[in-house]
C-alpha cells in the first residue's frame, strides 16, 4: 500500500445520492464497503464528513439567522452525517469512533490528540464530527487541521469528478485530467481545490492532497494500490 495512514474527506452532499437532501442508505453503504476494503489492508483511517445535504452555515444570512448561530448548526449536521456513516461502517465490520470538536458525551468521544492518535493505531477508524468546533471554518478545513494533527500521510478529498480538470468536465466534453499539481500552479490557475485555509495548512505542513471520484467502486482501493489514472496529486515538488 503506498500510504500507512490517510484522512479522507467527504462532502455531505455526496450522502444524496440522487436525493435532494437528507442521506441515502444506498450511498452510505457503497462508502462504507470502500473503505472497508483498504481498512483491511491495514490502512489507517480517519475521516471528516461535511454537512451541505442538511445544512450549510454560509446559508445563514440569507435565512436570517446570525452566521455564528448558522455555523454551530452546520456543526450539528456533520455530527448526523458523522453517525450515519459511524452506523454503516460498523454495519460492515469496522471497528469506529467518534470524536467531536464540540462536546456532545451522551453521543461522541470529545476530541482529543493523542486518543485519536492511539485509536489509529489499533484499526479504528476515527471520524471526526462538528468541524474543530468554531465557527468561520470550513470542515475543508477541518481535514487539512486534523490531518495534520495526527500525522496522516495525504488528504482524499472524494468528489464526484476524477481530479483536477482544464475545463469542467461535466460541461466540456475535451476537457482533459491533470494527473499532478503543485500547490502554487492550483492557487495562481485559481482551481478551487479547498478554501485558502484548509490549502494553506496543507501547504505550510506539507500534507499532500489527492482529489478523486469517490462515488466510482474501487477508486479508493486504486489509490492506495498507488495508480497514476485515479484523482490528482497536489503537493509542493
């Protein structure tokens, strides 16, 4: 395998499926079962799940609400997508925890380093809910944060199209993959990877990040198996 220890990221959207909100039983089983397979490869995982498919802090001074107040809640909702996919992987096999940036005992461990750290290594596969627990920060920026924290090889950041593109492939029928990046070409092309803080941690701390289709069977496994033809590779060489 060619990473020891990875954290994954995954949109809130991406739990649709084909829905217009809430979470689809079907995609969260396709997403436990991948990940499943390289957790018994003996691959480390962690994870960090957005909440868009339920509620979106930005949407909050359209609604009315105070953006604070609409952040927190965005929290909450990555804490629901957090314990549905907790309930899927466990389903399949998999020995998870929960940890949480916002205190919540009755449902999630409360984040802790160096807890996280150990039940990486003993095969648990950890996700992290309700972002680091602040508002103002993205769960984009959750992953770069914790994934530096507990020292995780590269970012996965699972999307519906296979990497970084010239064009938006869904709309440009020519536009062609890049299979390699570094971090300074995706910010002067402007290509919106992640917002400018969770890219710059990465960046500063030299996190590797790999954008890939999640939603395509097997794309997670080819990753790790370490072939060129899936997602884009964005680091500093």
């Amino acid at each position: 395998m060619k990473y020891k220890r990875i954290l994954l990221k995954l949109s809130g959207e991406a739990l649709m499926g084909d829905q217009q909100y809430g979470i689809d039983p079907k995609r969260l089983e396709q997403y436990a079962n991948e990940i499943k397979q390289i957790r018994d490869e003996g691959i480390e995982i962690a994870i960090v799940i957005g909440g868009g498919n339920i509620y979106r802090g930005v949407q909050a001074e359209a609604s009315g609400i105070d953006r604070v107040q609409g952040d927190y809640m965005g929290m909450l909702a990555t804490v629901i997508n957090a314990m549905a996919l907790q309930s899927a992987m466990e389903k399949a096999g998999m020995y998870t925890r929960l940890m949480s940036g916002i205190n919540m005992e009755a449902v999630c461990e409360p984040f802790i380093r160096r807890r996280a750290v150990r039940h990486l290594e003993k095969g648990r596969v950890v996700i992290f809910g309700a972002g680091i627990g602040n508002p103002y920060f993205t769960t984009d920026s959750t992953a770069s944060l914790r994934a530096i924290e507990v020292e995780a090889e590269v970012v996965l950041k699972g999307t519906r199209v296979n990497g970084v593109y010239t064009a938006d492939p869904e709309k440009d029928p020519n536009a062609v993959r890049i299979s390699e990046l570094s971090f300074e070409e995706v910010i002067r092309k402007g290509y919106n990877i992640m917002d400018m803080t969770a890219f710059t941690l990465c960046q500063e701390n030299n996190v590797p990040i790999i954008v890939f289709d999640m939603n395509k069977p097997g794309n997670l496994l080819r990753l790790m198996n370490g072939e060129d033809s899936v997602g884009t590779l964005i680091s500093n060489s």
